[in-house]
C-alpha cells in the first residue's frame, strides 16, 4: 500500500449486490466486491464473518487470478469483458499454480478498478462514525492457503499485456449499507470500504507491461518486493521492470473521492460541475502520479532497473523514483585493514549493480505533461566506486574547514530522460533528473515550474524553452546541431536568472536565444559561455558554429566567452562562434570575475580566460527600409570589458538598414556597425529617374532618325510611321547600378510645309514602352506613355534645324528582397517635360553620297512623388533634370535602283556628354544618384524604299563610357509618304 494515494473513487455498488464469478468464456460484466447483509445482526469489522456462513455479515472478494475458490475464478485472459473492482494476481506471481505462464492479458475491455500483485487490502471503518480516521484498521483478503513458493527467481518475469483496453482507477471505494434489526427498531450504518492503492495498476513483482492499441491506464506503480532466495549466495541480480506503451495514454490516478463535497466527517475532497465529478485521471498538477517506482526494500541487496519507453503515446501525470542503497552497500565507507582510514564501500565490484535506474525514453511525437521527482541516498564518500551524478549544492572537504571542493557524488538511483523524434515534455512543478537528453526535433516546455538535471543535451533541430516564471538548473548545457534555448521576455519576470548552467555549449549551428528585449537583469547564468562548432561540415564545407542569439536585448554576460577552435584558423571551414543580435541591440562580456569596470580578475587555477577569448561572427538578423545613416552608421554592438582581449570579431553577414547596407566592424575591444553600400530596394529607387530619362533618350532617337531619314534617299513628303525600339544599358555612378532592358514602339504622322525659306517636315507622335530593371533582388516594372510634337526645317544651303517637344508619364512598380529575406514592394509615378534640338549641315558627295556634321541638345526634367515602400523607406518627391550635348557626324551614301527604289546605308560617329546632376532625399539622407560623363556613339543603319510612297529602315547604335552605358540600341520602323 502506498502512503501517498489513500483515497476513494467514484464508484457504488448496489446494495446487497451478489454477483459470483464464473466463466469468462463471454464477453461478461464482473463485480469482486460483494456485502452480504444479515438482517439480524450487524457487521462487526473487527470479527467479520466468513463467507459462507449462515447468519454472518461479510464483505467478500472475489477478483483473484487462479484463487481457486469456490467460487470461481479468473483465468488470464480478458476479452471484450467489463471488471468493477480489483484484480489480483498474487497467486499467479507466487506460484499457486506453478504450470501456469506469469502473464495476465487484457484486451478490449474496461476494469473500472485496479490490477494488483499483492494481497487486496481495504480500509475500513472509516466514515461511520466522527472517531474513526480510516488508517488504522484494515482487511486484507487471502485464500487461505500458502504460495508453492516464496523464494524470488531473477528472470521469472511478470508479463502484463493491456490492448485496446481501459483501466480507469475507477472502482477502489465499494459502498454498502448494514442493516440489522435490534429488537423491534430497525438500524442501519452507511459503510465504506476502501480499497484504494492510487493508480490503476500496482505491482510488487519483477514486471513487463506492455500497453497498446489506443489502451489507457490511470497509473502506474511499481515497487521491489520480497528479493529472498536461499540459493542466491554471491552471484549478482538485478530487478527488472520494463515498460512499453505504444499509441497509448498513461494518466494519473485520484486522490480523493470525486463525488463528494468536503465534509468535516468524512475528510473528503470532491469536486464537481453541474453535477458532474472529475475523473480519476484527470490530472490535478505536482504531486499526481502517473508512473512511480520504489526501491524501499532495505533487506535487499540487488539494485531495481527500470525502463520506460512511450511510443506515440501521452503521459499525464507525475514520475516518482524512490532509491534506497543495497543492503551490502556501505556509504560511509568501511575501514578492512584496520588502518583507521575506511577504504571500501562494500556492494558490487560492478557500481551499476550498486545504483537503480530509471530510464525514461518518449519517443514518436510522444507528450508528457508532469513532475519528475527523485528521492535517492548520497554519498560523497566514495572510497572503490565511480561519481554517477552531480549534487545541485556542493560536496565539502572531509574535516574542520568544510570547504567547497566539488560537486561529484555517488546516488543510490539515477533518473535519465530522453525525448526522441519530436517527442514533448511539459513540465509541472519542481522536476528533478540527473540526465535530460533531447533529440530530433523534441522540445521541454518550462514555464511556472524548476527543471534540474545534471546535465541536458539537445540534439537535431530540438528545443528548451523556458517561458514565464519557468526556472533551469544544470552543471552542463549543451545546444547541439541546430536546436534551441529559449529565453523569451515573458521569462524574465524576476530578479533571478531563470537558466543556470556552470557551462554552457552552443555547437554546429545551435541556438541560445536570449529575446528579452531591453531587459538588464540576467536571465541566465553560466560561468563560461562556449560558442564552437563541432569538425562537421555543411554542402558547402563550412563548419558550423554555435550561436548566441540576444535579438535587441542590451545584455550584459557576466560570464567567461570561448571559442575552442583557436588552432584551426587558417582553414577554409574553420568555425567561427557566432553572436548574432539586432541593430537596435548590444552585448557587454565583461567574463565571469570583474562586473562592473577594468579588466577582468578571475585568476583561479581552472579559468584560463580573460573575458573573452576566441575568433567570433557577429550576425545583425533584421532588416528595415526605416532610419537614416545617423541611426546606425558607427554604433556599437559588442563591448567587451578588457582592453587586452585578444578574441576578434568579424562581420558574418551584411543587413539592410535604411537605405544602405551595414556590416559588423571591430575597433579595438568594441565592434560597431559599419556603413557599406545601398539596399537592394533602395538602389532600385534611386536607379528609377536614371531609369526613365533612357526610355525617353530612346525615343528622342527614334523621332531623330526620321527625320534623318526624311532629308535622304527617295523624296519625302511626309506621311505616317511606326517604328520599334528597344535597348540594354547598365547604369553605375559608384552609388547606384542597374541593368535595364527597353521595348517600345512610336507612332508618328507628319506632312511637308514650304515656307520661311526652308522646306518643313511638321508632326506629332506617341510613344509606349516597357522597361525592365534590376540588380540583385531588385526589380523594377516599368510602363511609360508619351506625346511629341515635331519639326524639321531644311534650307536651300542645306544647313537643318530639326526640333521636338514632349511630354511623358511613368509608372514604375519595384521589388526587392531584404537581406532577412522579407519581400518589399512599392510604387511610383512620375510625369515629365522634355525637348530636343539638333543643328546641323549636310554637306553632298556627288549625287549620292553625304556627310552630315551637327551638333544637338536636348533635356528631359521630372517630377516625382513622395512615396513609401512596403517596409518604411521613404522616397521624397524628386524633381531629377537630365541634359544631353552631343557632337557628331553622319555619313551614308543612296543606291538607286529604280524611280520607285533606293537603298541608304549610313554611319554614325559622336561624342557625348550627359550632364545629370541631382540628389535624392532617401529618409532624410541625401543621395547621388545622379549620371553623368563622356561617351561615344557609334551607329549603323539603312533605309530601303520598296516603291515610291513606302520604305523601311533600321539602325542599331552602341554608346558607352559614361556612367550610363548603352550596351545596344536598335530601331525598325516603316514609313508611308503622302
């Protein structure tokens, strides 16, 4: 019987209930409480009648596994059957029936009650009357009769199979009424008997239980039992009990009687909604078993091993490991020779026969919500045995000073946990282990609860996250191969650290995630702070480190800061560390001796570093279009509390900030932000007035060669036009750089004019384009409408004057991505004015050859709007001016054919220079983006007349060597003449 779950449960027979057990050939419904009720007399707890007995009041139990009464008995197969009550396999354990395999299976079927290896108990008495408590009287149930054999056989195993089966905890309380007649009166007395053992399932024998098939127990306890065989002598043995439950639930048991209110009478504890009680497995938080195992047997000398395995399987409810040392053990040691010094601790030679285990394995997207809780004996007197755990406190010297001089011990019991392959443990209250390993994407949750163990290790994508009023003790964390610790804001609610590790490692791309925002109180404590990388190598053949992760937290790490893999630095992969942070955040390491100023002063034996030492990244994680250079440009990010720090740090990666880039930098023992170039979005920006002012120069060349076209080859009258443009350029003035590819089309109709001593072409035309820019991430959308009006004049000494005005609107649509990998987007519209003008002289080589000399001019002048892209840049409306100077010379020569056909190859040759001058304000900053410088264009082309009134042309030019290269340009158009 366990002391710590006394209690009753919701579950009452009907009065004078007398249901016999007989076959379980059928699926069947059994009751092993029964109350015969004498109506004479009353019962007497004290001297309860036998069954069977004439005039007798008893209480009669009939739930053995191979009684052998005469009334019936279990087999050891449940099958589609129902069980109210207890079933015990006492006889089946011993031996009654010594031919009979040590196995009990349950399957589909319901046992509102509890399975117990030992002899059934009850309590009774207990709420009759005000005088009695209910714990010091009691019944136990027996045949009779004495086991075949008491001795323990190591091995002799019992197997407990439950399948698609429940066993609720439900029906530990049987309730009945005594009624009697006392003279002519007649009495009766409400009684309970409690026959409450606090879980469902209750073992004393070396056990194996296997639960499956979506089964659910209401607790499990198991407890070293009698351990006596005359015929052990020397040889060792252990105790074993295994555990498995796959796609299963195990829950706790109840504590109380669940359908009662509190009574002073009765000292029950009842609770219930709408008329509705809790359930016996429902979990009521620290201190509600689920799965417990004790080792009290202080007369045995063989250590209890267990193991525990959940499979896609839920436990709800507390874990509770009781140890108590070997009966051979001595833990104080024992002085052989006489020497006056003890020398021995006695037990095993081997130490794992000496200590018990506890092996606790979730496994497959397994949850456990509950407590872990140990109570075992420690020594730190450890004489021929080995440390197998850590004391949380210290371990002293042995004499008068009583110092600190460690933390090793030597326990009874050790308690090891392990989550695999996304497996889930929530912690309730305070928990202790000595071993926490969490592998393949597992995760504990602590939160308004203590963890302890003596070491933790996360493996494989896994995660430890300690949320509000959650608490973290360990000797040695250790964050492996991607997996994550987690200190979130809501964590840091108190003035004490919620994690304490003496050592912490992060390694091979792991995580310590401090995200407190701007918290100045430690929300954990270490005394070294190892950031490594293990000899693992990524696709790409990079080492990947540890890293501490502090967000925009202004943190300050009173702790020593590693990296050991100093010796490799000329390596391609070497590992750096990594602490990666926001812009807005900064990291103090002041080590783990000085706090507050000058050098750090931790000069003890086992510390060899001086606040920081190592080769180190540093990361900056966000990214935003908002903030000008003032907000970023030189701030510091790491200080570190050492002048002499010999640990360096460099950038990891580049982060958008604004509208530049900005990388870690370090000067001296502080790294700080340095500025470097443009955003990916804010390049694109810029590049847009560069961007448009080329789409018009396009077209400014298309209506420039036709009316170059109109001065040669056949006689032109004017007519109507349409030509294809198109072109690729690439912009750079040290600040901006794009690609940008062009297609558009012009449209045009004119008509010759005699007048002012010149010969007039006069016209209009529209243009339509589609532009493409980009860079990196960057893209811009382009669409551009425009309006010309046109003129050339030719006079008799064939000096031209050729004119044009223009009006434009564009719309341009960018996007690009940050440098955290955010999509940012926005658009702008500008409308603008432009004009060209070109002088110049043809000069005839015969009848069919020509040199053209001419010098032009021509200006485009836009006005933006103020805009906003998607992540807070800002763009204030930008008036941009583009002029254009260019000297050249046309020369070409027209073959005739016939009166109807000609054919005009030409060339060109200029020099030019754009003047674009201009500033951009990009949140509040102001920024070049203007283009500008000499180039050289260099042309070819060719007009064909197919018939008199219709030709085509098309030419193709290369400009390049100023900050705006054309790389090609091309033109083909038809023309009808009048």
């Amino acid at each position: 019987m366990h002391s710590w779950k006394k209690k009753l449960v919701v579950s009452q027979l009907a009065l004078a209930c007398t249901l016999a057990i007989t076959s379980q050939a059928n699926a069947t419904t059994y009751d092993t409480w029964t109350y015969y009720d004498n109506p004479t007399t009353a019962l007497d707890w004290s001297n309860m009648d036998a069954a069977g007995t004439v005039d007798g009041n008893y209480v009669n139990y009939s739930g053995f596994v191979y009684y052998n009464n005469a009334n019936g008995d279990f087999d050891q197969t449940f099958n589609g059957d129902t069980v109210n009550g207890t079933i015990s396999t006492y006889y089946l354990n011993h031996d009654y029936n010594d031919a009979t395999s040590n196995e009990l299976n349950i399957s589909n079927s319901v046992i509102h009650g509890s399975i117990t290896s030992m002899l059934p108990i009850g309590y009774y008495d207990r709420f009759d009357t005000l005088d009695h408590d209910g714990y010091s009287e009691y019944y136990r149930f027996n045949n009779g009769t004495d086991t075949v054999d008491g001795n323990w056989y190591d091995g002799d195993v019992f197997t407990l199979n439950i399948a698609n089966s429940t066993i609720d905890d439900d029906y530990e309380a049987f309730y009945f009424t005594d009624s009697y007649k006392d003279g002519d009166v007649t009495k009766y007395t409400n009684e309970t008997f409690d026959v409450s053992e606090g879980v469902a399932v209750n073992l004393d024998v070396e056990s194996n239980i296997n639960i499956s098939n979506n089964s659910r127990v209401a607790g499990i306890a198991l407890s070293q039992g009698n351990t006596y065989n005359n015929t052990y002598t020397t040889e060792s043995h252990n105790w074993d009990n295994n555990i498995n439950v796959f796609d299963s639930t195990v829950t706790s048991g109840s504590d109380y009687i669940l359908d009662s209110a509190y009574t002073t009478d009765t000292g029950t504890f009842g609770t219930g909604h709408f008329g509705n009680s809790d359930e016996p497995s429902d979990y009521t938080g620290a201190g509600d078993v689920a799965l417990s195992f004790t080792d009290d047997n202080g007369a045995s000398d063989y250590a209890m091993k267990n193991n525990v395995y959940f499979s896609n399987s839920t436990l709800m409810g507390d874990v509770k490991f009781t140890s108590n040392w070997n009966a051979n053990f001595d833990a104080d040691g024992d002085d052989t020779n006489g020497d006056g010094v003890p020398d021995t601790n006695h037990g095993w030679a081997d130490d794992g026969l000496n200590v018990d285990e506890l092996n606790l394995t979730l496994d497959n997207g397994s949850k456990w919500v509950g407590q872990a809780t140990y109570t075992v004996d420690t020594t730190s007197r450890m004489y021929d045995v080995e440390t197998n755990s850590l004391t949380p406190g210290a371990t002293l010297e042995d004499n008068a000073w009583n110092r600190i001089v460690g933390n090793e011990v030597f326990q009874s019991g050790v308690f090891n946990v392990t989550l695999n392959n996304g497996s889930e443990w929530d912690t309730v209250g305070d928990s202790t282990v000595d071993t926490l390993a969490v592998n393949n994407g597992s995760q504990v949750n602590v939160s308004n609860s203590d963890l302890t163990s003596d070491t933790i290790d996360l493996t494989n994508g896994s995660s430890l996250n300690i949320g509000e009023g959650g608490y973290v003790d360990t000797d040695h964390l250790t964050i492996d191969s991607y997996s994550t610790v987690g200190l979130t804001e809501s964590t840091g609610w108190s003035t004490y650290s919620n994690l304490y590790a003496n050592t912490i490692t992060v390694t091979n791309g792991g995580v310590l995630d401090v995200n407190v925002g701007q918290f100045d109180t430690e929300v954990f404590s270490t005394d070294k702070l190892e950031l490594t990388s293990g000899n693992t190598a990524d696709h790409n053949g990079n080492v990947v480190s540890g890293v501490f992760n502090i967000h925009s937290s202004d943190y300050v790490l009173n702790a020593d800061l590693v990296n050991d893999r100093t010796w490799d630095t000329t390596q391609a992969n070497y590992g750096y560390g990594t602490i990666a942070m926001n812009s807005d955040g900064h990291l103090t390491i002041n080590g783990n001796g000085d706090i507050n100023n000058g050098d750090e002063l931790d000069n003890s034996s086992v510390d060899n570093v001086v606040a920081a030492t190592g080769n180190y990244k540093v990361r900056i994680d966000n990214a935003t279009g908002a903030g000008s250079v003032a907000d970023y440009k030189g701030n510091e990010l790491i200080y570190v509390n050492d002048v002499n720090t010999d640990a360096t740090f460099s950038a990891a990666n580049k982060a958008d900030l604004g509208a530049y880039t900005y990388q870690a930098k370090q000067e001296g023992n502080t790294v700080v932000l340095e500025q470097m170039e443009l955003t990916d979005y804010a390049n694109m920006a810029l590049s847009i007035p560069s961007a448009n002012t080329n789409i018009w120069n396009l077209e400014q060349d298309t209506v420039g060669t036709r009316l170059t076209n109109a001065r040669h080859g056949l006689a032109d009258n004017g007519g109507a036009w349409v030509s294809y443009f198109g072109g690729n350029f690439n912009g750079d003035n040290g600040t901006i750089n794009y690609d940008q590819d062009v297609n558009g089309i012009m449209v045009g109709v004119d008509t010759k004019v005699d007048g002012n001593n010149a010969k007039w072409i006069v016209g209009a035309a529209a243009g339509f384009a589609k532009g493409d820019l980009s860079d990196r991430t960057g893209q811009v959308d382009q669409d551009s409408q425009s309006a010309y009006i046109y003129s050339s004049a030719r006079f008799a000494n064939n000096i031209f004057v050729d004119g044009n005005l223009s009006y434009s609107h564009f719309n341009n649509d960018l996007s690009a991505n940050m440098s955290d990998g955010t999509y940012v987007d926005g658009n702008t519209s500008s409308d603008a004015w432009g004009f060209g003008l070109k002088l110049g002289y043809d000069l005839k080589l015969g009848d069919a050859g020509y040199v053209t000399p001419y010098g032009s001019v021509s200006g485009l002048f836009q006005s933006g709007d103020d805009y906003q892209l998607s992540n807070d840049m800002k763009v204030d409306g930008q008036s941009y001016d583009s002029m254009r100077y260019e000297l050249g010379v046309d020369a070409g020569y027209t073959f005739t054919y016939s009166e109807d056909q000609a054919l005009t190859p030409y060339f060109k040759l200029a020099y030019v220079y754009d003047d674009s001058n201009n500033d951009a304000d990009v949140n509040g900053d102001s920024i070049d983006n203007g283009v500008e410088g000499s180039a050289v264009r260099v042309g070819l082309g060719t007009q064909f007349s197919f018939t008199k009134n219709f030709s085509a042309y098309t030419d193709a030019n290369y400009l390049g060597g100023g900050d705006v290269d054309q790389d090609w340009s091309a033109n083909v158009g038809v023309k009808y003449t009048w």
